[in-house]
C-alpha cells in the first residue's frame, strides 16, 4: 500500500501514522547467551508507557545485552542466543512472522558513543532513518520532519543555519543529540539508550538529560546508566541488575525511583545506591 506511492503524493499523515504514540515495553523470561555463556537468566520487567525506565548495575552484569533483546539486536551477534518474550503492547516482537522492519521503527535505539554519519550533512542524518527502514516522503515532509525531531531532541536551535554542515563537525554532545533526533525521525514507540551520555562534558549531558524529560509523553524510554544522580534525575522507574559470581544476571529489585533511592527493599540495592560497590 504505502510502498505504491510516489514521493510527492505522500502527505506529512503518511509518517504521523508511523507511531501511534507510547508503547508498552514487557519482557518476560528473557534469558540471553554469548555460545555456551548464559549472562541473563529468565528476566521480566515492564516498562511502562510514555515513562522513562532506567536500568543501573554493576558493569558487566548483561544491562546491554538486555536492551538489545528489547529490539532484537542481539541475535545480530554471532553465537548469541534468546529465550523468552518481548511484548510491545502485547504483541511478541520474537513470535514467528514478526516483521523485523517494523519491530526496529517501532524500538529505536541510541548509543553510548554517538555515531551519526560524520560525513553526511545534519539534515540528511535525520532523514536516514527514514531510507533504512524504507519510508519515502516528499521535500516539504522531509524539511517540516527535521525542524520538528531536531527541535525535540534540543538542537535545532543550534544548528538550524547550517544543515548541509557534515554532523561529524559537531561537538560531542550535539551529536549525540543529532543520533536522538535520527532516532526520532521514524516515530519510535519506544526509544532504548544504552549509557547515552557516558561520552558526553557535563553541560552535553544536561542537554540530553532535559531532552529525555521533554519525550517522556511521547515515547516510553529505556536507559542504561551507570550514573546514579542521572538515574534519580530522568527516571520514573529503576531495575537494578545484578550478575554474581558464577550467576547470569538478573534484577534484584525494581520500583518507582524515589523508592529504590530511598527505601531500597534489598540490602545489595542499598549498597549499589550508595555506591559501596
Ligand atoms: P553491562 O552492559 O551490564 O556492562 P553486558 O551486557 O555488556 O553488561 O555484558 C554482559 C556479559 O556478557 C559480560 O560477561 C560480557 O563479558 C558478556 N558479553 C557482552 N557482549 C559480548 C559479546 N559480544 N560476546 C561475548 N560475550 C559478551
Ligand atoms: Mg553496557
């Protein structure tokens, strides 16, 4: 149907309709394996529509693997293997027939390094999204679809006067801001973040910070950060991960965030928050 159309008769509606607002994030039983290493084992978290989920542990504890399950990224690895659910409102990204295209414009993701196409220009680096996953629109769509995700992810102000500039010119945090607006470009309904801001100067991270807080309405995040104040900043809800000696990582506990700050109910979320280990 959308494929039949040619790019000037594709009204701005035509990518509008590509999200249908925040979804619901639930895995259930996720377990994860690099060749015989199990590093999750039977994991199950929501992650509530239109909040910001953050997932803290200690490094190595299989956080990133966990966020790649989410859009199945993870099979992308050789050797790796998955059992378990992941449902978007329901619907189990992992059930046989499951349009992998559609899963990956529904859950979009973001690096801890930014990575935009350094030698394409900012403008074109926001409409790429938009090729890979097979969209076609018009001009007018297209310049309309850049000020608006440039302007959510806070960098249309600075860049606005020069968007044919390459993003790779960028500082540090505008790119990662460039990755955001990229990754907003196809109307995610879900948006994962692996350590987004780890790369970034403290002012760069204020920024995305604040960027996180304006999408929450409207789409569900998932960060991983090894930052506890961040965590306490952006997020509604925390899940702390957890792998010990000989054991594939799990999470030990999960609530509201001022809950896991303030009245931990395990006494190794307590000590992770205080930052004993
Ligand atoms: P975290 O993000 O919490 O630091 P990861 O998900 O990156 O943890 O890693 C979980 C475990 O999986 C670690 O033991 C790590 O060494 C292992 N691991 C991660 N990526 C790979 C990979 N590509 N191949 C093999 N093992 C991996
Ligand atoms: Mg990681």
């Amino acid at each position: 149907e959308v494929a039949a159309e040619t790019e000037e008769t594709r009204p701005l509606a035509a990518v509008e309709d590509q999200g249908a607002g925040p979804a619901e994030l639930e895995a259930r039983g996720v377990s994860a394996w690099f060749g015989s290493h199990k590093v999750l084992d039977r994991v199950s978290l929501t992650m509530p529509a239109g909040r910001v989920t953050a997932l803290i542990g200690p490094s190595g504890c299989g956080k990133s693997t966990f966020l790649r399950t989410l859009n199945r990224m993870h099979e992308l690895v050789s050797g790796a293997a998955f059992a378990g659910e992941v449902l978007l409102d329901g619907a189990d990204l992992y059930a046989p027939g499951r349009r992998l295209t559609q899963a990956r414009r529904d859950i979009g993701m973001v690096f801890q390094k930014p990575n935009p196409f350094p030698a394409m220009s900012i403008y074109d680096n926001v409409v790429a999204g938009l090729r890979l996953t097979g969209v076609k629109v018009g001009r007018s769509t297209k310049d309309a679809l850049v000020e608006e995700c440039l302007t959510r992810a806070g960098l249309w102000q600075e860049v606005r006067d020069r968007l044919r500039r390459p993003g790779g010119a960028l500082s540090g945090g505008q790119q990662q801001r460039l990755c955001i607006a990229r990754a907003l470009a196809v109307r995610p309904r879900v948006l994962l973040m692996d350590e987004p801001c780890s790369a970034l100067d403290p002012t760069s991270t204020r920024r995305v910070e604040e960027t996180i807080h304006s999408l929450s309405q409207e789409v569900t995040v998932v960060i991983v950060t090894h930052n506890m104040q961040q965590a306490a900043r952006v997020s509604d809800q925390c899940a702390f991960f957890l792998a010990e000696q000989g054991v594939p990582g799990g999470i030990v506990e999960y609530g509201p965030t001022d809950a896991m700050f303030h009245s931990p109910q395990d006494q190794r979320t307590a000590d992770y928050v205080n930052g004993r280990f």
